[in-house]
C-alpha cells in the first residue's frame, strides 16, 4: 500500500486530561455511595427506634462496606461498633420476651387456678377450692407477686377454719336459691297474667310469691308481693263490677233498641194499613206504639201515639170516605199517566192531532180526580199541539203549493205548454191533500195562480194523499187510469178539462227512464218473436201427439206398468188406485197439445204485437226527447245572453245569440231564428255607445239600490229596537235585570247606528242603572244567605257540642282521661266556632285539666311498668347470687316508688337492697 492508502492515525489524549476524567468518574461514584450511606443511616435508624435490631444489623454492615469503599476508617469502625450493639440488643429482647412469654403463661395459670377456686368456693367444694388456692400461691411466688400471696394464704386459713360454717352457710344459700329460682317463675306468671289482664290469677301468684318470701325470710319482700297481690285483686274486682255494669247497660241498650225496633215496625205497618184503608189496624198499632213508648219512658210521644188512635177511631167513616176518593184519585192518575206515555211518543212521531186527543182527556181525568190546575195545563198542551198540527199542515201545504208552483213553471218553460195555457180562459183545478189540505189553481192569460183552502167553484178536482199527489205530478205514475181504479187518485169533473190540468201538472219521464223502457221494449219483442219460431217450427203439434201415444204403448206393453198401478191399491186403498188409472187412461196427446201447445203460441202471439207498439211508441217520445233537450239548451243559451247583455258583456251578448239563433234554424222554429239573428246583429259595431249608456245606468241603478237599502236598513233596525226595548221591559218586570242591562246596551247601540244620539245616551243609562240594581240585589242576596248559612251552622255546631259534651262526661265517669280531653277539645272548638268565648275557655281549661291527669295516669303506668321489670331483673339476679346487681336494681325499684308517691313501698325495697349488699 502506498502512503496514499493508509489510514490516517488518531489523536494521542494528554495524560492530564485523562487524569481529570478519571477524577471525575471517582467523584460521581462518592457521591453515589455518600447518597446511599445517607438512605441506608435514615432506615438503620428508623429500624433501631422500632426495635428490629436484626435488620438494623444488616444494614449497618452495608454501612461499614461503604464506608470501606470511601476509606473513611473511623466511620467504618462506628458502624462496626454500631452493629455490635445492636446484636447485644436483639439478644437482650429475646431473652426478655421469653421472659414475659413465661411470666404471661404464668398469669394464665393463675388466673384459671383464681377462677376454678372461685367456681368450686360457689359449688360448695371447699378442699378442691383450698387445692386451687395454693396452687395460685405457688405461681405467685414464682412470678414474686407477694401481695397475691398474703391474700391467698390469708384466704386459705379463712377457708380452712370456717369450713363447717361455710358448709351450713352453703346449704341454707342452696335452699334460698331453689326458693328464689321457684318464685321468679311465679313472678313471670304473674307478669304474664297481668300482660293478659287476668288480675285474679296475678293475685293469686303474687299472694304465693308473698308466702315464699316469707319461708325465705325475707318479711319485706312478702309485704310488697302481698300489697302487689292485694292490689291485682283491686283491679280485677273493680274490672269485674265495671263489665257488669257495662253488661247491665248493655242488655238495657239491647231491651231499648229491641223496643224502639218493635215500635218503628208497628208505626210502618200503621202507615201499611192508612194506605190499605184499613184504618182500626192502624189505630190498634197506634196504641201499640204507645205502649213500647210508656216502656221506653217516652210518656209525651206515647201521648201523642194515643191521641192519633183516639182521632182515627172517631174520624173512621170520613176517612174511609176519603180514602176511597183517593183511590178513585189515584185510579185516574194512573190512567193519565198511560196516556201521558201515549201522547209523548205521538209528540216524539210529530202526530200532533193524536197527542191533542191524548192531552184532552187527561185534562178529563185530572178534573175527574179534583186537580183543576193539572186539567188546565193539560188543556192548554192540547192547544199547543192543535196549534204545532196546524203549522205542521200549514208547511205541508207550502211543501204541496211550492211542489205544483215547479212543476207549473217547469211545464210552462215549454213553448208548446204555455202557448196552449195562454190559449186557455179562465180554468180552475183543485188540488186536495187528504193528510195536508187543499190548494187551488187558477190559469188565466197563461198565468197559474196558487191559493190554500178548497173553492166552491171549479172546473176539476184531483184529489189524493199528499204523497201519491206527487207521484202523479213527477210521472211516476206511467198510467194514469191505474192509479184511479186502484184509489191512489180521485178525479172530479170534465175529462177535457182534467185532461188539460194533467197535461200540465204531470212531468213527462226523464231521458234514461224513456231510453230504458224502450231497451226493454225491443228486448222483450225479440225474446217473444224467437220463442214463437221456436215453437212453430221445432213443437209441431201431430208429431207431438204422436210421440205421446207411442210412449204410452210402450208403457203399456213390456214394462207392465198398468198392472204395477194395480199394486197401488195396496198402499193407497181400491179407490185411489182406480182414479189413478182412469186418469192415465183419460191422457191423449191431442189434450196435451191443447192444454200446453195452444195457450202458450196465443200467449206469444199477444206479447209480440204489445212490445211492437211499446217500441214505436217510445222511439217517438226519443225523439221529442231529444227535441226538448235542444229546446232546454237552446232555453239556457238565450238566459245567458240576456245576462251578458244586462251586464254590458255585449260582444258574448251577440256570440250567444248567434248559437241560439243556429239551434233554432235545427229545430225548424223560423221566427224564433229570425228574432235571435236580428238581436245578434243590432249588437254588432255598437259595443262602446251600448256599453256607456250601460254604465250610466248600472250607476243610476246602483244609486237607487243604495237608497232603497238605506231606508229599509233604517226600518229594520227601528223594529229590531223595539223588539228589544220590549224584551227589556220584559226582563225588568221578571226581576232579570242583568238581562234588561244588556237588552238597553243593544238598543243604545242600534239607536247610535240609526242616528238618535239622545236616545243612545237614554239607554245607556237605562243600561248603568239595570246593573247597579241588579249589583245591591245581589248583595242583599248574599248577606240574606250567609246570615241563614250562619245560623245552619250554629245549629249544627249546637247539635255536635252537645254530643261532644255527653261522650266527654261518660269518658270522664269512666276515667278515659284522654277520651275526655280530646272530647273537651272538641267542644270548646264548637263554642269558639258558636262565638261563645267564655264557654270555649272553660272547656278548653277541663280539655287541659284532663290532658294532665292523662299524662300522670300515662307516666304512673310507665313507672308501674319499669318497677315490675326492675322487680322481675333483680329477683333474677339474686336468684344466680349477683347481689350487687339484684341490689342495684331493687334501688331502682325504690327511686320509682319514690316518685310513684309509694314511700312504705320504697323504704321495703332499700331495706331489701342493704340486706342483699350485705350478702356475698
């Protein structure tokens, strides 16, 4: 390689500089082991304060090591040092918790040893008592407790000495014991008894639990027992003589309500008897009443009860008398009713004339049963609904007059009808509704008159029910002749003339029904001529008879049908059987053919030319149908020209001419033709002079129209004010004046409109006044009702505190405390609402009275109930010989007979507690 290629060499580092580095790197590694001496001095000391000494060990070697590696000498042998004692200390707190481990187990030992001695000491068992005490002493002085020792030799010497006594002391405790276990069940039933109220068997437990006392040589307590004895039968005696009493009121309540039920039964069936007319049975129940009253002690309404039987005794024939009047009374009233229902369902029909007939004899029956007013407003219903029948018919008849007044002008927009009416004289036709009333028509100079009622005079009369009569005149009925023979239609006077109205009255059918008839028409003839073909050329009448005898003969022949007829005489008897073979005998064909054959060609042989001449003749009325269409349209283009010209639309004035002028060039009407196409003419090149003169007369027109309206606007609105003015007239009269206000508030509104501005001002006031006296009314009105409202309710606040009052004084006798203060409450309530203050205040001091003594008989019940448990906890407690506590609690029962104000009671359960304190 040439020097070209050689790689180039590096840098020699200064020998100073590596030194520096080197110093740095030793530096960084101090202070990362100074870091860690200063955490690990922080723990090693936290261990030696919570006394884990092992741990403290290890770390102050790891100390020592780093020290080491520092070269810091002295530190290295501090925390050498520092190690070594910490090993001192563990091994000193070793030895010291086995120590306490021993001392503990030795505590144990004698704590046990402590209580077995006092086990066997309360079982009675002396020597295993001493055994167990002197083995406390042992483990006393090895733990060198020297007071323990003292005290239990001390005790030792006690045991031993006095264990005869001890013994004696023993038994007799035992027996207490047995006495007491025994009377605290008693005491629990006792408790038992009286949670249950049965005072008497609580008597009896105590009095046992009294005399156990006693034996147990404790006098106090057998006087407390008996007091608690004494007292149960105390409170049964007095429960005993209170449910006998209370039974006592409740068989006298029972004797009460039995006889107040027995005396509303006989005064219901005296009413049963006054209503039967039996009038000595009600009298007899009357003195029935009477009696249970005098048991009751109700002498004044058993007087009363007396009198009514002494007054229906002596009155007895008028009140027969009377009582078969109210029968007749009510016999009629009954009636009535029926004939109310009726009449009310002829009203719900609209028959106004049945429900007339209806209400006229219940005003009958009503004068028959003496109620005149009933009869009066019975009759005046009657003319009420003769007045509705007569509207009724009167509407009907416009219906009628209103129906012929169309079909009239319908006829007469046909040219062909009204020139023939025009034609006429004077003709007259009367029209009679059977079920509405008659109208009569008068045609003179082509007019028709209409008029109601029947005139005298006439030309012709169709008579009918209202709606046959439109039947006839709508067309319905195609045959008019029908329609009289069958009685829908009566007719009177000359057929010519009849002829004439009917021509006019009836419409002609409608386009689709003629169209119709005529399709039936040509049907019906074909159906009928293709049967007749049929029947002509296929049923020939020889070849028909002969295909009939020749199925006789071969009935006759091989099949024996004639001898199996014989067989029918079996069935149906000899003479049955020989009319069926004459008969068969008697079937020829030309009989058939005759019977068959001929009726039904003759039949076909009228139908044929009766559906030919419908044909015809309804292909004529198709055509005059299909004329008067054109006439219609032609009828309704000349109206709208007549329009267009009224109101200035000349141009389509003349262009509807023209159409009608063109139809009347088709329907053959030359002069009608020539009259359209004149008026078509005129029109054309005077459209602008035609249509000023028309404005300046649609103005004077308009102008007229105004005035007209004005002036029967004014006339309208003065009789609307007076219609007004008298219906406030009206309403004042009637005490209605809020309605008369408003009713003079429309009529100065409507007088404003009019103009009169003073008799605006009139009603106005009129109105004010109206209101201001329908205000004071009202006032007056609702100081009336509350006063009224106010004395209802001081009476029935009188009623309630009298009631209030009675529960309270029977609540008071019986000592409900609590009853009767809630009642006395309840009372003075009422007499605060009566406004009687004085007596609220004394009711609601004897409420208050009462709350108390409720609240000491609640707090003396609790007291009772705490002292009987307390009695009931020591007794126990003495019973498993914890007399500290049992006197505890007997204390207890002394401070709540101390404040039950019980102090003999309370000084026996301190002498009780003492003597048991003195007990161990």
């Amino acid at each position: 390689m040439s020097d070209e290629e050689k790689p180039p060499e590096k840098p020699e580092i200064p020998k100073e500089q590596l030194e520096q580095e080197k110093k740095k790197e030793l530096e960084a590694k101090r202070k990362e082991l100074e870091e860690n001496r200063k955490k690990l001095i922080a723990k090693a000391e936290g261990l030696e304060a919570s006394k884990q000494y092992a741990e403290a060990i290890q770390t102050y070697d790891q100390l020592a090591r780093i020290s080491e590696e520092l070269n810091e000498k002295d530190r290295v042998k501090i925390f050498e040092e520092k190690a070594k004692d910490m090993r001192k200390l563990d091994t000193e707190l070793r030895k010291s918790a086995e120590i306490e481990s021993q001392k503990d187990q030795f505590e144990m030992q004698k704590d046990k040893a402590i209580e077995e001695g006092e086990v066997f000491l309360q079982e009675g068992k002396f020597n295993e008592a001493i055994n167990k005490f002197k083995e406390v002493i042992q483990v006393a002085e090895k733990l060198g407790d020297k007071d323990i020792v003292e005290e239990y030799k001390t005790r030792v010497q006690e045991i031993s000495s006095q264990k005869s006594e001890l013994i004696r002391k023993f038994e007799q405790e035992k027996k207490v014991k047995k006495l007491e276990v025994e009377r605290r069940g008693i005491l629990r039933k006792a408790e038992e008894a009286v949670a249950n109220e049965d005072y008497l068997v609580a008597s009896e437990q105590y009095e046992q639990a009294s005399a156990l006392s006693e034996v147990m040589g404790q006098p106090e307590r057998a006087e407390i027992f008996m007091s608690r004895s004494k007292e149960m039968l105390e409170i049964f005696e007095d429960i005993k003589k209170r449910e006998e009493e209370e039974h006592a009121r409740a068989e006298m309540e029972k004797m009460r309500i039995d006889l107040e039920d027995s005396r509303a039964k006989v005064l219901s069936n005296a009413e049963i008897f006054l209503e039967k007319g039996q009038f000595s049975k009600a009298a007899a129940s009357y003195e029935q009443a009477a009696k249970y009253s005098l048991d009751l002690g109700e002498k004044e309404v058993a007087t009363g009860f007396t009198a009514q039987a002494r007054d229906i005794r002596e009155k007895e024939p008028e009140l027969k008398k009377e009582f078969q009047e109210e029968k007749r009374r009510k016999k009629r009233r009954k009636e009535r009713a029926k004939l109310i229902k009726l009449a009310d369902k002829f009203l719900e029909k609209e028959e106004y004339l049945e429900a007339s007939d209806m209400f006229i004899r219940c005003a009958e029956k009503s004068k028959d049963a003496g109620e005149r007013d009933a009869a009066k407003e019975f009759q005046q219903r009657a003319d009420e609904c003769r007045v509705k029948e007569k509207e009724k018919r009167d509407e009907l008849l416009d219906r009628v007059a209103k129906a012929l007044r169309a079909v009239i002008t319908l006829r007469l927009m046909e040219p062909e009808i009204a020139s023939d009416v025009f034609s006429w004289e004077e003709l007259t036709c009367v029209i009679k509704a059977w079920d509405v009333g008659a109208a009569v028509i008068t045609f003179k100079e082509g007019e028709a008159t209409i008029t109601r009622g029947e005139a005298a005079k006439f030309d012709a009369k169709i008579e009918g029910t209202s709606e046959s009569l439109m039947k006839y005149c709508s067309g319905r009925y195609h045959h008019s002749r029908w329609a009289r023979y069958f009685g829908w239609i009566r007719t009177t006077g000359n057929n010519n003339e009849l002829k004439k109205f009917e021509k006019v009255l009836k419409l002609p059918p409608l386009e689709r029904e003629v169209e119709k008839l005529y399709n039936f028409s040509a049907i019906s003839f074909a159906a009928c001529s293709g049967l007749l073909a049929i029947w002509i050329l296929f049923l020939q009448p020889l070849v028909a008879i002969q295909f009939i005898e020749s199925v006789k003969m071969l009935l006759a022949g091989e099949t024996g049908f004639i001898h199996a007829l014989g067989g029918i005489d079996s069935l149906l008897g000899p003479d049955t059987g020989n009319l069926i073979r004459s008969l068969y005998d008697f079937i020829q064909g030309w009989l058939v053919i005759l019977i068959i054959y001929l009726p039904g060609m003759f039949i076909l042989l009228a139908f044929i030319p009766y559906y030919l001449f419908k044909r015809v003749r309804f292909e004529g009325v198709k055509k005059e149908k299909t004329k008067e269409k054109k006439r219609v349209i032609r009828r309704a283009i000349v109206a709208q020209a007549e329009k267009a010209y009224k109101s200035g639309r000349f141009i389509d004035a003349s262009r509807l001419w023209q159409k009608a002028a063109l139809l009347s060039v088709e329907l053959a009407d030359e002069d009608r033709a020539a009259e359209y196409a004149v008026r078509a003419h005129a029109l054309k090149g005077k459209t602008a002079e035609l249509k000023k003169q028309w404005k300046i007369e649609q103005k004077k027109e308009l102008e007229a129209k105004m005035k007209k309206e004005l002036e029967a606007r004014r006339g309208t609105l003065e009789a609307e004010r007076k219609k007004i003015l008298q219906e406030a007239v009206t309403a004042e009269d009637d005490g209605r004046l809020l309605d008369a206000s408003r009713h003079y508030k429309l009529a100065s509104q409507l007088s404003l409109e009019i103009g009169e501005k003073e008799k605006a001002r009139e009603y106005s006031e009129k109105s004010k006044e109206s209101k201001r006296r329908e205000g004071d009314l009202r006032r007056r009105s609702k100081v009336e009702k509350d006063r009224i409202r106010a004395a209802e309710r001081i009476d029935q606040f009188q009623g309630q505190l009298k009631e209030a009052l009675e529960i309270a004084e029977v609540a008071v006798g019986e000592e409900r405390w609590i009853d009767a203060s809630k009642y006395y409450e309840i009372a003075a309530k009422y007499a605060t609402e009566m406004g009687e203050t004085d007596r609220a205040k004394a009711f609601k001091g004897k409420a208050d009275e009462y709350g108390k003594r409720a609240t000491i008989a609640d707090k003396k019940e609790k007291l009772e109930s705490d002292r009987r448990q307390a009695i009931i906890d020591a007794e126990a407690a003495a019973a498993d010989g914890n007399y500290k506590q049992a006197a505890k609690l007997y204390l207890e029962a002394a401070r709540l007979s101390q404040e039950m104000g019980e102090k003999e009671i309370a000084e026996g359960f301190k002498a009780t507690a003492a003597e048991l304190q003195t007990r161990k």
